[in-house]
C-alpha cells in the first residue's frame, strides 16, 4: 500500500511548479521532527535561465522565473530539497544551512550541524521559517505538488524564497548549479562542478560513439516494480534527464518514444518491449533484483534470459544534481561493460563530507504516516 502511495503521488509531483518570492529576518528556535524515507525528486520543470541579474551581479529571477530580491550576502541558507542541499554543500557552505528538509537531514545529516532544524516539504511550519533569520530558503516544485504554495506566508513575511523546478535536462541541471553559484557566491566553484560534469558527458559521448549498431542495447529504466498495490511500471519516457543520459551511454531507451515524461506501462506492455537490459531505481522492493528476475510472465524478455537486470543508485540517479554523473557512469558500466569499465566517476566518494570538513561541519510527507508525499532526491 505504501508503495502505491508513493507512486502515484510521485507521478501527481511530476506536473507542479512553486511560486517563489524575497528578503528579511527574525529568530526561535524550531521543533525537530522525526527522519523520514527518502522519495523520489524526479519531476518536469521549467528550468527558467538565471542569466538575468540586478546591478549587484545576483539573479534578479529564480529557476521558475519568478522575480526575486537576493540579499548581497548569503550566511544563513534553509534548504528544502535533497538535491539542492547536496549541491550546497558540495559548494563547500554545509556551515551555512541553518535549516532543512527532513530528507536532507537523513541523507547528509553527517554533513550539516548536529540538531539542525528539520521541516516537512510538504508541510512546512512557516512561522518557525521565518524566525530562523535566514538570508535565502531555497525550494523546488516537489513542495507544491499539493497544488499550494506551501511558503506563501514566508514570501509575505519578505524573506527571500527562490524555487528551482525540478530539471528535465542535464543542460538544465548545470543551469541549476550555475544558479545557486551566483545566489550564494560560489560562481567560480559551481563552474568547476559544470565543467566536471561537462567532461564527463564529453568522455561518455565518446566512448558511446565507438559501440557499434548491432550491439546497442534496448533498456528498460523503472522507478518503481510492479507488485500487487502498483501493477503498472513508471519508467522515463522523452524530455528527462534519464532518457537523456541512456542515450548518451549509447542505449536505446524502450520508453523513450512515449510522449508522456514518466509514462506507466502495463507489464504486458513492458514484456512486449521486449528490452535487452532492465535497470531498477527500486528502493523499496525487497531484494528487486530477485523479484524482477522470477515475475511470473516475464520469462521470455532478453534481460531475464540473459540475467541482465541491475539496481541503480537511487539517490544519485533520481536527485537532479551534479550526481547523476554517477549514475550514468552506472549505467554505462551496467549495460556495456566492456566498454565504460576504465571510466572514472569525478564525483564518487563522500564529497560531501569533504565539502563539511572544508566548511567546518549536501520521478512531501511521509507516506507512511500521513499518506503524503515522500522525497528521495527526483528537486
């Protein structure tokens, strides 16, 4: 039943955008709630460009293109989505999150203050926002996927709140981070995070280039496996960001002609596609591997035949950040082995620590409890 819920708002997120507003202060001190399961942050977005900027140098517009006023100095950041905390504190300001979003604290709670505030996305306790004093709180459309503007009082109350639609494109995601760069003051090393990313890519384009046509692989991409509570496959069909990367690593996704962004297959249609690999984001099937290898019906798909059925990290893969390298460096080596098995990854190991250290410290609710939302990362 979980899984179901889960599901089905993932997909219900993946239409919305937040509105978002700026400037102020105040100060108390927040209540702590409970650490939550992580959910999924892929979703469409708009992905406004963030060229546009007042005479300080700082955006005059957020990612969705709202208007906003961005103090000259940034010291105290609330962050309320698991990708954008990563990407802060792979920028080195792990000290600066005052505050966050309860996925961000299980995830990189390591890496950020003990005992920092925690506050639902979906439900965020606005009074105790605005009297946390912070210079800007950063959000993304997975807050409003209720159809709300869930920090509407925060706006009012002049502090400064910039969204960030969750990306469809790897171009857009180094938007993003060219974004909080010049919001936070870290233009120069959220250039070096893109140019990373960008040689990556390069390198990847590369290799792809030299596999031949007949051994392309067809691929099927699942969020969630289909079970008695969800039947259907949500998979990413065409304008994502994993359509994009399969087609990098030279695959050929099986969905990724369907006009729908996360389409739900039925297992019929799944099995029709017939794809020669399957690669799960899965997190909360009990040994998935095992569970797609014996589906009843299943026993005629290639990947099956052939064993070749993987789990991707959920986290990178599902969080619109400069991660997804990761996870499409896993992809490459999951599919063509051969051929990505000597490809660094520039962004493994704990960075993020590394990031805390420097600084002195980065497809909702909790679906159990509250049948609300649940984030992983895919904003």
């Amino acid at each position: 039943m979980k899984k179901k819920v889960l599901a089905v708002i993932m997909i219900a997120a993946m239409a919305v955008s937040v509105l978002a507003g700026c400037t102020s202060k105040y100060t108390v001190t927040p209540k702590t709630p409970e650490k939550e399961p992580q959910i999924t942050e892929v979703q469409p977005g708009s992905g406004e460009s963030a060229d546009e900027a007042n005479a300080s140098g700082k955006p005059a517009t957020d990612r969705s293109g709202n208007a906003v006023t961005i103090p000259d100095e940034i010291n105290a950041i609330v962050s309320m989505a698991p990708s954008t905390t990563q990407i802060l504190i792979d920028l080195g300001l792990a000290d600066k999150i005052i505050a966050c979003d309860t996925y961000s604290a299980a995830s990189y709670g390591d890496s950020l203050a003990k005992d920092i505030p925690q506050f639902d996305m979906m439900t965020p306790d606005q009074e105790q926002i605005i009297a946390l004093g912070a210079d800007v709180v950063f959000t993304t459309g997975m807050s409003a996927s209720h159809g709300e503007d869930v920090f509407a009082s925060v706006k009012e109350a002049g502090v400064c709140v910039c969204d960030t639609p969750s990306s469809a494109s790897l171009e857009d995601i180094q938007k993003d981070i060219e974004f909080f760069g010049a919001v936070v003051g870290k233009s120069e090393e959220a250039a070096k995070i893109n140019e990373e990313m960008s040689a990556s890519i390069d390198e990847i384009k590369k290799i792809a280039a030299t596999i031949p046509e007949e051994e392309k692989k067809t691929v099927l991409f699942e969020l969630f496996t289909p079970s008695g509570d969800t039947p259907t496959i949500y998979t990413a069909g065409s304008n994502t960001y994993i359509n994009e990367m399969l087609e990098i690593v030279g695959a050929v996704n099986v969905a990724g002609k369907e006009a729908e962004q996360w389409p739900a297959l039925t297992e019929e249609a799944a099995v029709a596609m017939d794809p020669q690999v399957i690669l799960t984001a899965d997190m909360y099937t009990d040994d998935v591997i095992n569970v797609l290898l014996t589906m009843k019906g299943w026993e005629n798909v290639s990947a099956i035949k052939d064993k070749a059925v993987y789990q991707i990290d959920n986290d990178t893969v599902n969080r619109p950040n400069q991660h997804v390298i990761s996870a499409m460096i896993e992809m490459g080596k999951d599919i063509y082995p051969d051929y990505y098995k000597d490809v660094v990854d520039p962004f493994a190991g704990d960075k993020a620590d590394a990031a805390s250290d420097a600084s002195t410290v980065d497809a909702a609710s909790d679906a159990s409890s509250e049948e609300d939302a649940e984030e992983k990362p895919a904003a």
